[in-house]
C-alpha cells in the first residue's frame, strides 16, 4: 500500500478521512490541492505530510516548465510553492524538514536550466520517500527487539503505513515484533477527536491481522492497572533536543500513566523528526484546529451550541517519561541532551 504517490501530472494520496469506511485516492493537480489535502487532513501523519508537500514542490516546478518559463520564474513559483505548503500545519517538523531539504536541491542546481532542475527536483523529493520507508525498517527492527513474547502494547494516535510512507513507526515497531513471530495483543487507544487510532490505526492491524483491541482514550489506565499493558510505543511530530517530545494530543496522558503503573514508555521516529535548533518542548508551536471537530462527529452535534472549546492537536510529553526513542541510528536512551546531539547534531547540519 503506497500511501503518496507522484505521477506525471499527479499527486495521488489515499483520503484518510474516508476510513474506514471506503479506501478512496484524492488526486491533486496542483500544489494548492496538496496544501489543502494536508490542512484538511486528507494525508496526515508527520513524514506523510513531509513527503506530500516535497511531491507538491515538484508539481509547482513540473507547471513552470511546462509553461516555459525563464528560470527566475521558476524559483519565484517554487517559494510560493513552499510557502504555501509551509503554512499548513506547524506541529510536525518533518514538513519544514523536506520542504528545506527541496530548497537546498534547487539551490545546488540553479543555472543549470528548467529540465534539468525538474529532474533534480524530483528525484529528491522520491529519494525522501525512499528514506523515509528504509528508515522506518530500521526503526521497526530496533525496537521489535524491546518487545517480549505475550506482551501488551498500547498505541495512541497513528504512527502507521498512513502516517508515513510505509511501513510506520510506532505501528513499524509492532509490526517488526509480529513478523519476528512474537505473539503480542495491540490496544489501540481510538484517539479523540479525529479517531485516527479507531479509524486508521486499528484499520492497518485489521488489514494486517495483527490482533488488536480497541479502546476508547479513558480506559487506558484501566487495562494498565489490570497488567494488560507491557509496552507503549507511540509516534512523534517533532523532538527538541532536550527530548521533550511533541505527539498527538492525549500522549502526554498516556506517559503519566505508564509512568504511574511502570510500563516502559518508547517513542519512535525518524532522523527527520528530531529538531535540535529546539531547546524544549516548550519552544514546539502546537497546532490548534477547529472547535467543529470537537463539537461534531460525521456533520453531527455532540455538544450544545455556545460552548467554549479548545482544540489543541499535540501535546508534549516531557523528555523524564520517555524511556527511550527509537530512531534508524538506534535507540536514543536519557540523558537526550547529549545523546541526540551526539546522534543527529553533525548529520543535521552537514
Ligand atoms: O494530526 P495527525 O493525525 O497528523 O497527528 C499524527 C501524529 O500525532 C502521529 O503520531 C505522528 O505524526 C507520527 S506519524 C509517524
């Protein structure tokens, strides 16, 4: 299942919104659609929407040669370009990440004329696809082997195939402990208020048949308190470099809970999700989306009009509950200060 997909004049992403009901592609002609696709959440997930507005970059720039233009037009259309994209959604880095990554391919290829530039263009924007389901296998095979026979492992939010370009992080985790033949049983936390644990995480396992139970987000202490839980594994939209970690909003919960009952608490993500030019946690702006979709479920109210509502999408989960963060270069253990510097700071700057 390839989640993005660029052709010649599309970018093609499965609708997100739609499951689990339908498995429907969305096909955007121009980077405006990509740009809407990620604020809508059509295509959601930290890496996803990295790669999504890396394909839509290539769009804007395949458009402006098409239509011949001299090449100082061309850059003109790519900044707009990446402006726009950049103005979707602010929690996860790894769109800043690849849309960065975009501009410094351009400005190593500059002068060198619209074809040429287009093929550089999109070949990097496929190489951040690549990388991102290689370095999701090895996130997978790191910490499948935290995992032990029999165990529990809750997940909250989704850190799937969906998420990513495939495979997943957090659902790479699990899904590397399945395929090793380990038995485990995954509780998939349902993820309010945009159900992405009910609707798209237990979707994969479903498809998968990697046996799951779902639960809605308040029973999660509960199944802790019962020794159901062993392990928690969850995604990450972006990591200062202190180790406070930015996820999907009830992840903070989780960790104190998991905390309380002595259950290790992972958090896996990519090289692309660490941001060292962060301090803390604090420093993470968090996205705060419409009240409608707290007061609303499928176009209908479930709460009385003229209610005050807040909608934060991520929270941060401070970098004492984490017990380790799994990445392609290995498990990243306290104090993550020194230790993500030592990992990602030279390969962040070269
Ligand atoms: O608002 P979403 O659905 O984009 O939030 C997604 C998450 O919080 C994921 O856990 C995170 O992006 C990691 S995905 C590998």
């Amino acid at each position: 299942m390839e989640t993005i997909t660029l052709t010649e004049s599309l970018v093609r992403l499965i609708d997100q919104r739609k499951l689990p009901a339908e498995l429907t592609y969305l096909e955007c002609e121009h980077y405006r659609e990509v740009a809407q696709a990620i604020k809508d959440m059509a295509v959601r997930g930290a890496p996803a929407i990295g790669v999504a507005a890396a394909f839509g970059l290539v769009q804007a720039v395949r458009q402006a040669v098409q239509r011949e233009l001299p090449e100082a037009e061309l850059v003109r259309c790519f900044q707009e370009a990446a402006d726009t994209l950049a103005a979707t959604r602010p929690t996860a880095v790894n769109l800043f990440w690849a849309i960065e990554r975009m501009t410094a391919k351009l400005r190593s290829v500059r002068g060198k004329g619209g074809d040429r530039i287009l093929k550089a263009l999109e070949a990097e924007a496929r190489s951040i696809q690549a990388e991102d389901v290689a370095m999701n296998r090895r996130i997978g095979e790191y910490g499948a082997r935290l995992i032990k026979d029999g165990w529990g492992v809750l997940t909250h939010c989704n850190a799937g195939a969906l998420a990513t370009a495939g495979y997943g992080t957090a659902l790479g985790v699990i899904r590397a402990a399945h395929e090793s033949g380990k038995s485990i049983h995954v509780y998939v936390d349902e993820t309010r208020p945009l159900l992405q644990g009910a609707r798209l995480t237990a979707w994969e396992m479903v498809q998968e048949g990697i046996p799951a139970t779902l639960i809605t987000d308040n029973m999660a202490g509960h199944f802790m308190q019962r020794g159901k839980i062993n392990f928690v594994v969850v995604g990450a939209d972006r990591i200062a470099a202190n180790g406070d970690v930015a996820n999907k909003i009830g992840t903070y919960t989780v960790a104190v809970l998991a905390r309380e009952h002595g259950i290790p608490f992972y958090v896996a993500a990519p090289s692309s999700t660490v941001d060292l030019k962060l301090k803390t946690g604090a420093d993470i702006p968090i996205e705060e989306r419409s009240p409608s979709e707290v007061t609303a479920w499928g176009g209908k109210a479930v709460a009385p009009e003229g209610i005050a509502v807040a909608n934060p999408a991520f929270d941060v989960t401070p970098a004492r509950l984490v017990t380790g963060i799994i990445t392609d270069r290995g498990i990243i253990y306290p104090p993550y200060d020194v230790n993500l510097a030592r990992a990602f700071g030279a390969a962040k700057e070269a």
